[in-house]
C-alpha cells in the first residue's frame, strides 16, 4: 500500500500532467492558425520557383534570396512566430503563476501526510503568500524574458526552411510538398514553446515548493521522486531518491517531472522504493527496452553502475541540468576499455 506522502506526491503528479495536456492542446491549437495565416506565402513562394524551374531558369540559392515572393514569406513568418511566442509567454507567464500556488499547496500537503504517516499531530506553519516567489514569474531560469527565450528559435528556423527550400528545388521536389516541409521546419518554434513551457512551469513549482519548505521551519530538507514507469528518464530513475538541503535546488533536465519530497524534522523518511531498486526489480525484456541494446549489455556486464546513469552538466539556459551519460563516458576506449 503506498503511504499518505506517496499519494500527495502522486495526486499533485496526476493533477500537473492534466492541465499540461489540456494546456499543450491550447498551444498546438494556436499554432495551426499560424500555419493557415503562413501557407498561403509559403505555397506562392514554392509554385513560383516551379514555374521558373518550368522555364528554364537557373534557380539557385542567390536567385531565391532576390524574389519578392521570398522576402515576403520570411518577413510574415517571422511576424507570425512573434505574435505567437507573445501569446505563449504570457500563458506560460499565467501558469507560471498557478503552478506557484500549486507547488506552495503541494509542499504543504505533503509535509502533512510525513506527519500523518509518523502518527503525530502536526506542526503549525502558515503558507507562503504566491508574493514571495513571484520573481520568477514570466522568465526562465537563467533570468531571460520568457518572449526572448521563445522567439531565439527563430534564427535558426529561418535558416532550417532556406536550406529546406533550396534542397527541394535542386531536387525538383512538387512544390505543395515543399511547402509543407516549410511548415513543418516551422513547427520547431511550436516544440521549442512546449518544452520551454513545461520545465519553466515545473520550476516555478518546484521553487514554490522549495520556499514553503524552507518558510514552514519542519523541513531540514528534501528528497528526489521520480515516477517509475518505463517512460521515465534514465538518469532521473537513477537520480530517485538522492537528498537535497533546502537551500539547493535540484538539477533537473528540460520537460523533467520529478518532485520533492519534504524531509521533516525529527521523522524518520518513509521507506519508498528508489528509481534503481524499481528497475532491478523488471524484466530483462522492460530493463533493455529503458536502456537500451547497448547500455542494457553493458550494465548488465558490469561495466558500469546504475547510479552511474546520470551527469549533471551546466547549461547556458537551464542552468544545473541532469543527462543520461554518454556510454562513451560510461566505457572510455582504450586498453582497459575493451
């Protein structure tokens, strides 16, 4: 039977991952009317190039770059992607908000259940207002404007769909098929919003939760849970259930999942059952399928230890961030790598 803290913490999961759904189906919903505005500068571009194609003339990369039709299509690209990553910042800058609240209620539930779980009456402490940690509201982790953090992926769009447009006219690809290949270089803008909405959410939640642990004076600190299912991260399920003091906040990965569970003064933590006892616990057909081929044969020799799984790094925008370790770090080469 899972203990009351194991349910809080699982109640608060389900709970952020329904409205993440429903959120991640508003965001894809919008951006469809940002393809329908674009698809019509997109296919004139690309029937035009045909048509010279047709003719006999010389489409290259300079040629492109000088047609009206071109110019058109990047400059209202780029004025749709604006408008749509200032329509995301601010949802995600609104949620930002919600899941501030959310993680405040959800330190303080779960603190509650360690006491419940301990049998004791427990500790009166008042919450924290959503005031305090409201600093992080509308900016990522590194401090940027969440609008700049959304719209960086544009450079690197309006490269992706030149290079995909000269590709296709050199190869004489239907031109409607270039077009939606455009569109679909485009829907990386719409991927970028969603990771940086999920991982500058959960860190709102996190960090709300965090400071109400610190601010209910019972917690000397915190441990790492992850969910343990087959689809979780392999350096998270490595990562489960190490300690963190208060004043730390744990590494995690873009689109990370994990939660904090509080450790109360005075109360012995829960025995749970870490993300490494779990693994050892599936088959080799489920262990293989997280791994897989080459890490599963590798750990299943013994060339490295599970824990071994997880390298925190730093990241320019995400700050301490969790990967799964290169198996060419796990295994170096050479004499006493083979």
């Amino acid at each position: 039977m899972p203990s009351e803290i194991e349910r809080a913490i699982n109640d608060y999961r389900m709970r952020i991952l329904a409205q993440e759904a429903a959120q991640m189906r508003e965001m894809a919903q919008r951006w469809l009317q940002v393809e329908n505005t674009l698809i019509s500068y997109v296919t004139a571009l690309t029937y035009e190039i045909a048509e010279l194609r047709n003719a006999g003339k010389k489409i290259g990369q300079a040629k492109i770059e000088k047609l009206d039709s071109y110019k058109n299509m990047l400059v209202q690209s780029k004025e749709e992607i604006r408008k749509y990553n200032a329509w995301a910042a601010d949802l995600i800058a609104n949620r930002q908000i919600a899941m501030t609240a959310l993680g405040i209620e959800g330190a303080a539930d779960t603190i509650r259940a360690a006491y419940f779980n301990a049998g004791k009456v427990g500790a009166y402490f008042d919450l924290l207002p959503v005031e305090a940690v409201e600093t992080m509201i509308g900016y990522a982790g590194d401090g940027t404007p969440l609008s700049k953090l959304l719209q960086s992926k544009y450079v690197e769009t309006a490269m992706d769909i030149s290079a995909e447009l000269i590709k296709s006219t050199a190869l004489g690809i239907n031109p409607r098929d270039t077009a939606r290949s455009m569109l679909d270089m485009m829907a990386g803008n719409l991927q970028h919003a969603l990771v940086v909405a999920r991982t500058e959410q959960l860190r709102a939640y996190r960090e709300a939760s965090r400071q109400q642990m610190i601010a209910s004076g019972v917690v000397d600190g915190y441990i790492r849970r992850c969910a343990l299912n087959p689809l979780t991260c392999v350096a998270c399920l490595a990562l489960d259930g190490t300690e963190y003091p208060t004043d730390t906040l744990m590494e995690v990965h873009p689109n990370d999942r994990c939660f904090m569970q509080p450790k109360v003064k005075d109360l012995k933590p829960i025995e749970q059952m870490s993300g490494e006892a779990w693994f050892g616990q599936q088959t080799e057909d489920v262990q293989r399928g997280i791994l897989g081929n080459s890490y599963f044969d590798a750990w299943k020799s013994g060339k490295f230890e599970f824990r071994q799984l997880a390298r925190t790094t730093e990241h320019d925008v995400w700050g301490a961030t969790v990967r799964v370790t290169p198996l060419s770090e796990l295994i170096p080469t050479g004499r006493d790598g083979q």
